[in-house]
C-alpha cells in the first residue's frame, strides 16, 4: 500500500470494515481476549480492496501482546464473519492483517511525562 490519497470507494469500505469488525470483537466478549478491551481504531484497505490493515487498541495495555496472539490465531474466523456482513456489497472479501495502535500508549508516555 501506498500513501497516496485513498479513494472514495476505498474510504468507504475501510469505514464498513471498520465497523464491521468492531462488531464481530464486540460480540465475541471480554472473555475471549484475555479480559482486555479491543477497539477497531482505523482501517487502511489497498486500492484493489483486497488487503486491510486493522489498526486495534487494546486496554490494558499490559494485555497487548496476548491479544495481538488471539487475533492472529483466530484471523482466519474473524474474515469468515466479517464475509457474511459484507459479502453482499464485496466481490471478494479483503485479507485481513491485524496491527497495534499505540496512540494510547503515546499518549499516556506524554501523560506521565508532564506529570513529573
């Protein structure tokens, strides 16, 4: 993927993707991750539709790396949900790669630095 500007079309299914995958998470529960809060905080999908890259947050954030693990392991699943939401509108249903936001890391760093 580039970093051109993303089309209409492109925009558009990045936003039902996003949306749609942050539904499939929800549903599944806490429990599944470990306890921890995921949220679908951007999608980035190639120009040919074929690839997103899901950006996720996860709270706390010492529960990171075993829902990153989770996610992986159940990407397979989670394309197959996400296929039955949008298989209508989608001819094929893009691959999905899973991807840590760390804006909320960033943010508490700055935090915690203006504290001291």
């Amino acid at each position: 993927m580039d970093n051109k500007p993303a089309g209409t079309r492109q925009l558009k299914v990045a936003r039902e993707i996003q949306r749609d995958l942050a539904e499939i998470i929800r549903s599944k529960g806490m429990a599944v991750f470990d306890g921890a809060m995921v949220t679908v905080s951007e999608v980035r999908i190639s120009p040919d539709l074929s690839i997103a890259k899901v950006f996720v947050s996860i709270f706390p954030s010492a529960k990171q790396a075993k829902v990153m693990q989770i996610l992986e392991e159940n990407k397979k699943t989670i394309r197959g949900e996400l296929g039955r939401q949008v298989g209508s509108q989608l001819r094929i249903v893009p691959e999905i790669d899973f991807f840590l936001d760390s804006t909320l890391d960033y943010a508490e760093h700055i935090e915690e630095l203006l504290r001291k």
